[in-house]
C-alpha cells in the first residue's frame, strides 16, 4: 500500500508543506541567536536577566573547563538539576565540548539515579547541592556515588544566579547551599575558564548528542540516541508550528530534563531568539503571577497544568490575556479543558503527541490558520510520515479509518538504543519508528490515540512502567505478590494504584506501602492507592492480567 498525505491538504496556508531545517550542530541554536540579538534577554531567572551573548559565553567557558577535565568528544557527562540557568549552560556546554549530555530527574532516588548513570557510562556529572524547604536534592547522588566511576562531580547552588538580594535572602526561604566534600565547583570552574575558542567539530546526522531515558517493553530504563540534528530539527519545526519569534516571552515550568520541556520550552525558543522565563517547580500562584508580570505569550504545559489553572480560586485575579499560543502534550487533553483555558487566555491552545525517541514531537494540531480537530492529536509536522500498521502483521499499512500501530519516520527519529540492540529492532523496522500506541487516522489526515501501550501508566505526562513499581513493592517484606496498574485521577490523568498479596499471616496498612515506595521511588512514580487482595487474577501461565485490575477500579 503506499503512503498517502491527506494531512497536507490540512495544513495551514502561511505553513509551507515542505521545510528543508539544515543540518547544524545542535548548540547552533544557542550560538547564532546569541550572535543575531546579543543584548537580548536569553534567560529570566527569579528577577535576574541573563542576556544570549552572556548564556553563550558561560557555556563556552563550561566546554572549556570540561575540555580541561578531560572530557573528549562523544563521552557521557550528566546534568542532574531543577529549571535553573545552570541546566542550559551546563547542556550546551557539553555539546559544545563535544559531549554527550544525559539529562537526570532531580525526582530521580538512589536506585534509578544509579542506574542511569552506569548505564550511561557517565564520568563527569552536574549536581545541585541545596537543601530546599527539607528537600536534599543531592542525596540520592550521595548515596550511591560509591558505586559510581564518575570522575568528577560539579556541584551548583539553585542560588548561584539569583540577584543579589534574593540570594542573601534565600536562607530564610528554605534554601541551604550546603558545601559537598569532594565535588568541584561550577561557578568557580566557569571564571577559571577562558571560553573554548571553537566548539568541537559533529556530524549533525551521526553524532548523538543527548542519551534521553526513557521506559520500555520490559520497564527498564534505557537511553534514547538522539543525534545534534534530530534535536536541532525539531526545535525548528517547534518553533514554527507555534509560532514563536525574538518578540516572544516563552514560560519554562515543563522540567527541562524532561524531552518535551527540553524542546518546546528551551531549544524552540532559543532557535526563536525569544525570551525564557525559568520556573524551577509548578505551582499554580506563582505560574499565573509570572504570566501576567512578565507577559507570557508562549505557554507548553501538559493537561495537569492546564486544568489547575482553570479551577484554581484565584484564576480570576490574574490578566492571563498575554498568552498567545499554547501546545498540550504527554496525555489527552480534555474537550472542556482546552475550551475553558483558551476562555480565559483568548489564546490559542492545542493538543499535539511525541515520544521520547521522536525528539519528541510528531504530531500537532494547527495553532494558527487551521483546523483544529477535538480529541485528535492533528497532523504530522513538516518532514514527518505517520501511518497506521495492522498488529497482527506489523508490514501491513491500514487504510483510512482502520485501527493499528501508530508509526512515525522523519528527522527527529533517534538513532536507536544505547547499547540494546535487540530493543532497537524492535522499533525501528524499514524505516519506520513503531510507537506502540494504537492509533487511527481519519480523512484528512488527523490521528486519534485509541489506546496508550498496554501497561504503561502516564501521571500527569510522565511517563510510570508498572514492572519498576512492582520491583520495589516486591522487595517489602510483607509482600507476596504484586501489581501496579494506572487508576483515573481527576488531576494527573492517572496515578498509580497498587494491588498487593500479603504473605501467609502478615498484615500491613496501606501508608506502610506508601512510605516504603517513597524511600525508593520518584514521587510520581508512588502509588497514591494500595488495595490489599487475596489473590492477583493471571492467565493459564501465570501472568497477571492487569485488564482485569483496571476494570475493578474503574467500577468501584
């Protein structure tokens, strides 16, 4: 069967069908704005403004000092920090050092920190080192730092680029700038560093420039290869779609670590020459303060964020009317959401799609100048194929109207897998990168996700694999058996429920679970429900049909 393109009969007509992005190193985006609008305003951090040529500036001196640490091209450093300058100096200091960056959650405990890291082969890492509001935020690196071959660890204070009166003030917000032993210092490091004079030589094609983690069919980790032009690519097209310009205040409160903050808040805005206001954690005050104090006109969140702002009390308090030009990602957005906010804003807000190994975005509905479907996800952006593959035989292409495999080809598909081969052939097959979500597409061109993967669960955008839960759960004493399956939940979308046997004559409460997965467990990745069962319901071989599970809950 051969591909069809209703979608481009859909597209909008200020939006050309066919966009050639060159191929760049992906620190490009950073150094021909900064030569383009140098006074700008690149970042806007807690009061203080940081302009495109002093960003570009400190992040030559950070390729530098790591060039002098003896980093050489295509080894791993990681970037373990909150939404702080720090993250974007630290990120394209390593690529321009010729580097590959390994983003890390600051959410991330010991065990899934640890694994990451060796995984990933990391020898050099970049830490915060504070003690916020009771919240170490290098502990889990502490712990398991032993086990590590990190060759040097880089510690930075949340502090560190706040103006000056906050940052004597910010003791008395909660925040500890605890010194760590044997740790270097970033901000001492960046003066001691003259700029690199010439950032390393990469093929933007081949060379990978991130090892962006993410789950997979058997729930482990893994690192998604994404070359300098796969990155590159899709902050353009981003950027584009938005639209954005050099006359746009961008809100970063997406977790930059995370793929599709890192994209649609930090490098289409950077292409874009835009302004980005950095917010460490979302809370909702502080979001709609900053967008009508600082005239937010770009606003990428998930439906989570959305849908507080919309029900928050003191909505209505604040002039949200600046904003401009929305996407939704990493789970559905609801019909009455979208409208509600779009009520409240007069801007534009639109649901797209993307994965991890897509850069990460596929799909869009169009913001400006198109149609916009309901409950679709819209269309595929420019460069990129989407078609329909039948599940029982995945070389078979399905018609208009049929339900199958979604799968996506274009620029922004990564290379494969770090170091799993047998991963990698199982989603990229003939060209096409095979999603996993079961999808259709209408008459013109627009998809709709019927279903998500089968098992994974999805908290308010990020992404929860049951087995990684269940792995934990399994190492309590009093646990038998167990299974973690996604329950509904009003605000996230889901939140992860576990169902849990107890050993012959134990008995626990349900806070007991609770308090043992967060010892060892994201926040997000803590089940909020734990239902104790006398028996898990399990197919002939033995495997628990976590169908079975959902529906309960969805009847009780």
């Amino acid at each position: 069967m051969q591909l069809e393109r209703p979608w481009l009969r859909a597209w909008p007509e200020q939006m050309p069908k066919t966009v050639k992005v060159e191929r760049k190193p992906l620190y490009s985006l950073l150094t021909e704005s900064a030569s383009r609008y140098p006074s700008r305003t690149c970042i806007h951090y807690q009061g203080r403004d940081m302009s495109y040529s002093e960003v570009d500036e400190l992040s030559s001196r950070f390729a530098s000092a790591l060039k002098g640490l003896g980093i050489q091209k295509g080894d791993r450093v990681a970037v373990f920090l909150p939404n702080i300058p720090q993250f974007v100096i630290a990120y394209f200091g390593i690529l321009k050092a010729g580097g590959i960056v390994v983003t890390c959650s600051p959410l991330y405990k010991e065990r899934e920190l640890e694994h990451q890291l060796k995984d990933s082969g990391s020898n050099v890492i970049v830490a915060a080192r504070d003690v916020v509001k009771g919240n170490d935020l290098y502990a889990s690196l502490e712990v398991c730092r032993g086990r590590l071959e990190l060759k040097h660890v880089i510690t930075t204070s949340v502090t560190d680029y706040l103006p000056g009166l906050k940052r004597r003030l910010a003791s008395l917000a909660g925040v500890k700038n605890v010194q760590r032993r044997d740790t270097l210092d970033f901000v001492e490091l960046l003066k001691s560093s003259e700029p690199i004079e010439r950032p390393a030589a990469v093929d933007p094609v081949e060379d990978v420039a991130l090892l962006q983690y993410t789950g997979g069919t058997t729930g482990v980790s893994k690192g998604a290869m994404l070359t300098h032009y796969n990155i590159y690519s899709n902050a353009v097209y981003v950027a584009m779609i938005l639209p954005i310009s050099e006359d746009d205040v961008s809100l970063a409160v997406l977790p930059l670590y995370h793929i599709y903050g890192m994209t649609a808040t930090m490098n289409a805005p950077l292409y874009a020459g835009s302004k980005i206001v950095l917010l460490p954690s979302f809370h909702v005050d502080e979001v709609m303060e900053t967008i009508q104090k600082k005239g937010i006109t770009a606003f990428c969140a998930v439906p989570a964020m959305y849908v507080a702002i919309i029900n928050s009390p003191k909505v209505k308090q604040f002039d949200l009317r600046t904003v401009r030009a929305c996407i939704s990602g990493g789970a559905a957005l609801p019909v009455a959401v979208r409208k509600k906010f779009i009520e409240l804003t007069g801007g534009t807000l639109v649901e797209g799609y993307g994965l991890t190994e897509a850069s990460p975005v596929t799909h869009c509905n169009p913001p400006r100048g198109g149609l916009v479907k309901d409950g679709s996800i819209g269309i595929p952006i420019p460069e990129t194929d989407a078609a329909i593959f039948d599940l029982d035989n995945p070389d078979k292409m399905l018609p208009v109207g049929e339900v199958g495999e979604l799968a996506v080809r274009g620029p922004q598909v990564m290379k494969g897998y770090w170091n799993r081969e047998d991963e990698t052939a199982s989603v990229l097959r003939n060209g096409w990168l095979y999603t996993g979500d079961i999808a259709r597409m209408d008459e013109d061109g627009y998809f709709y996700i019927v279903d998500r993967k089968k098992d994974m669960i999805n908290v308010g955008g990020l992404k929860v694999y049951p087995r990684e839960v269940e792995e934990v759960l399994f190492q309590h004493p009093k646990v038998k058996e167990a299974a973690a399956i996604g329950a509904p939940d009003e605000f996230r979308g889901e939140v992860v429920k576990a169902f849990v046997v107890l050993k012959e004559g134990a008995s626990a409460e349900e806070n007991e679970i609770i308090d043992f997965c967060s010892e060892r467990l994201a926040k997000y990745k803590v089940p909020r429900k734990v239902e104790f069962v006398g028996e898990l319901p399990k197919t002939l071989v033995g495997k628990v049909l976590r169908r079975r599970l959902r529906e309960s809950t969805q009847q009780s």
